[in-house]
C-alpha cells in the first residue's frame, strides 16, 4: 500500500504500488502528486519511502523504500504481444484492502508509444491505482490505473514498457499541464462506448493541448476510420508515424484505410512497414493480403493470409478474406475449403455462408448451392440475394417449380430484384403465360426465347398470348422485334 502525506502530515492519497527487480516500487503519479512525504505498508509495518524517477505524462514514478522486504516481481511481460482475450489478475489495495486479487480479461487495446494501453474486466477500485496487472504465467503486464464507475467493466492499465521506461526520466519533478494518460483515459472510455464523434471531438482538443502527442493522431485516424473518413484517416495516421515511425498499428491502419480508398500499392507498402516492425501481426499480413486482393495479385494475397492463418488459425475473417482470393483467382475448390474452415469457427457468419453457396453456383455443384442457400435462410429468411441464388441454382438444375418459389419469395422481400429468373423457371417450366404476363421486367432475349416457344407448341397458347409477347418485344427494342 502506498501512503502520501502533506505538509501538514495528514493522509492525503491512497494507492497501490509493485516491487520491481531493482528493488524500487512502481506506483501511479497521482498517487503522489500533491505529496511532501511518503510511505509504504507492507504486512502491517510502514516504511518511508522517497521519490526516486518519474514520468509525470506517462503517470508512472517509483519510490525508493529501503529495508522493505516484499519479494520483487521476476518477470516482467510485454503488451506488445498480449492479445484481446487474454486471461489477466489486478492485484492490490481497494479501498486499503491488502492483496485483493480480481480476475478478467483483456477486452481492448490502445497502441501507445512502445506498448499498448489495456482495457480489462479485471475489476479495480479506489486504491487500485498502481497495483499490477499479471497475465496467467505471473509476469507484469502494467500497473492498474483509472476506471470508470458509472461503466461496466470498464478498467485501464498502464503499458508494463513504460515502467522499463523510467531510467530515461530520472528528475522527479512534477510536469506541468495535462498528463498524456489523462487524454488516453477518456478516449478509451468514449471508444468503449463507440461515440466516434465524442472521439474526433476529444482527439481534436487533445492534439491541440498535445501536437506531438503521436497517440493523439492515432486517436483521430481511429475515429475517422470508423466514421467512414478514409481519406481524413490517412493524414491522421501519417501524422501519427512523422512522431513515431515505430508505431507497427498505425502503418497498420494507414495501409487498411489506403486500401478503402482504392490506393493498393500504397497499402502494400504500409502493411510491409508495419509487418517489419513486427512480423507477428496476424491483422496486419490480413490486411496485406486485402490490399494484394484488391490490386489483383491473388496469389500473393494467399500467401500472405496464410501467414495471417500460421499465427492465428481461429481468425475467422482472414479464413474468409483467402476464401475470396481464391475465389477470385477461379480456384473455387480452396476458396469452399476456407469458406468451410471459416464456418466451422463461426457457424452463425451470414457473409460467408452466402459466399460459400456463390461459391458451389459458380463451381457449378448447384446441390451444394441449394443446401447451403438454405442454411443461410434458416439463420437470416429476410435476405432476398440468397432466395435469388437459390432459384438460380434449382432453375440449372431443371426443379423448375421449386425455382419459381425461391424467386416469388425473394421478389417480395425486394420487388427490384431478378425478375429475370422467374421468367426463366415459367418459360422452364413450360408456363408461357406465367413468363409473359407475370413477370413485369424482363428482357428482349427472354421474350425471344418465349415467342419461339410459342410458335414451336401453338397447341400449347392462343394467338393473343402470342401477340402479346411480341408486342411486349417491340416496345421494348422495335429495331430488333
């Protein structure tokens, strides 16, 4: 527990503080800001204790504690590499409860400069601030910080790098002004809630307190990415890497923006930063096979999701994106393989059921196309593409009534859709007044198709259906009719 006094030698502060291997003890600043004196508690006894290195913008000092004798952390870890879903454990004093443990897990990351800030579960409270947050294996990962108590589960970490930091900050002063953790605080907590605009509006007023704040840029490139701002995104996050070209996230975003707006071999440039700087970003070699995608190398699309796959093969949405690459590149039994394996990891994924079942519609396995169609529908029987596939795939394979069923249903949920296809199953079916009458937009070739129809089975429809087929014909295109 660490105690800060005043002057006048009245408690005014309470925190928490972890033992490092040097022996100091890493607390947050604001634990002690407004101190003159300091002490720590440890199993009932007090130690003094005095202010050794400070980072005041980062809010992480230490405190020199002679004679304490609680065992030091051994290990430290790294949030360079910790993923979203992480098991973590908040260790501290809540309230001066001593060794009070919580257990959560990683639910959002925010790159700061050398690591990431963490947002946990892990449940912290008044007298958290600087008690350690540890992943499964006992390694620090940063000290507890801020939460909100009007949130849910909303509670923040320091990055443990900028603990390792603090040799580069040895006067300890206080600094001036608003801290770069006070400003990350509130954009993590308008992020969480996905306010946008709040985060433009914060990130506006953030750069102008801090303008080579390089996590105040990459804060407005988030909320312009999510905003749909491609373009605004781009110069945000190339301000962000003119301060910190280190920064793997930001050539990250920047490629993945570049590729929304249509500038590939910028965003394969981007994602190549990014994957120098760390190798191990599974999002960013997805996003490098998105751009190769879209600037129509396919196979090098391939290659780079299946690194994407190689370090994390529960993704989902990389199993997805080579699927459409291969799709692409007309090698439509891998493209179902990847659709398959991205099914299996999430069975409820309507995107990729449909792409899966376009998938056998152009592999030409219309049975598949049929039975796929119809799962999607189970999970979503208002989506009008998937009925249109569907009368499609039974119109090739001669169900022809069936077909007419899947276009009436499609057709009622988007009366702009393929009308075509009816018209197709009724002339299939052998139902010439159907394809005549009751489908209001179709073509001249159809139309065509029809007439001569009618003219090969005359015993099969009046002279008036006939007329008024090729009077549908004419106005339609009266040079060719």
């Amino acid at each position: 527990m660490v105690l800060t006094y005043n002057a006048s030698g009245k408690a005014t502060e309470l925190g928490s503080g972890v033992k490092l291997p040097d022996g100091s003890v890493a607390t947050n600043c604001h634990v002690l800001k407004d101190g003159n004196t300091y002490r720590v508690r440890y199993r009932g006894k007090v130690y003094p204790a005095s202010l050794d290195k400070a980072d005041w913008n980062r809010d992480v000092c230490s405190l020199s504690v002679p004679g304490l004798p609680a065992p030091p952390v051994v290990v430290l870890g790294s949030t360079q590499t910790l993923q979203v879903g992480a098991r973590v454990y908040a260790i501290g004093t809540p309230e001066g409860l001593q060794r009070t443990l919580s257990e959560g897990i990683v639910s959002s990351l925010r790159p700061v400069g050398g690591g990431s800030y963490i947002q946990t579960t892990a449940a912290i409270s008044p007298g958290s601030s600087g008690g350690g947050l540890f992943d499964d294996h006992g390694r620090l990962l940063g000290l507890t910080s801020f939460f909100i108590s009007k949130g849910q589960q909303l509670n923040f970490a320091l990055p443990v790098e900028w603990i390792e930091a603090l040799p580069q900050h040895p006067t300890p002063r206080v600094a001036a002004g608003t801290s770069e953790v006070y400003w990350i605080d509130r954009a993590m907590a308008i992020q969480s809630s996905k306010d946008w605009q709040g985060l433009r509006a914060l990130a506006e007023r953030w750069i102008k307190a801090q303008p080579h704040s390089a996590t105040a840029w990459f804060g407005l490139g988030e909320a312009d990415d999510n905003l749909g701002q491609h373009a605004q995104a781009i110069e945000a996050y190339r301000q962000a890497l003119q301060i910190n070209p280190q920064d793997a996230d930001a050539w990250n975003n920047l490629g993945d923006d570049y590729v929304g707006v249509g500038q590939y071999a910028k965003a394969i440039e981007a994602e190549r930063q990014a994957l120098q700087i760390n190798s191990q970003d599974a999002d960013a070699w997805n996003n490098l096979g998105n751009a190769y995608d879209g600037a129509g190398q396919y196979s090098q699309a391939i290659k780079a999701e299946r690194k994407a796959l190689q370090i994390n093969p529960r993704n989902a949405m990389a199993w997805n994106e080579m699927g459409l690459s291969y799709d692409r590149a007309s090698e439509y039994a891998q493209a179902i393989s990847a659709y398959r394996w991205s099914l299996q990891i999430d069975p409820r994924d309507e995107k990729t059921w449909f792409l899966l079942g376009l998938t056998y519609s152009f592999a030409g396995q219309y049975a598949q196309t049929i039975k796929t169609e119809k799962q999607l529908l189970q999970l979503n029987p208002l989506d009008s593409s998937s009925w249109f596939i569907l009368g499609s795939a039974y119109n090739r394979s001669s169900q022809y009534a069936q077909a007419i069923n899947a276009f009436r249903q499609g057709l009622q949920i988007n009366p702009h859709g393929d009308w075509e296809g009816l018209g197709h199953a009724y002339l299939g079916a052998g139902n010439y007044v159907q394809a005549i009458d009751g489908v209001p937009r179709i073509s001249w070739t159809l139309l065509a198709k029809v007439v001569k129809s009618l003219e090969v089975t005359s015993g099969k429809a009046s002279w008036n259906q006939r007329r008024s087929a090729e009077v549908r014909v004419h106005r339609i295109e009266p040079e060719r009719a």
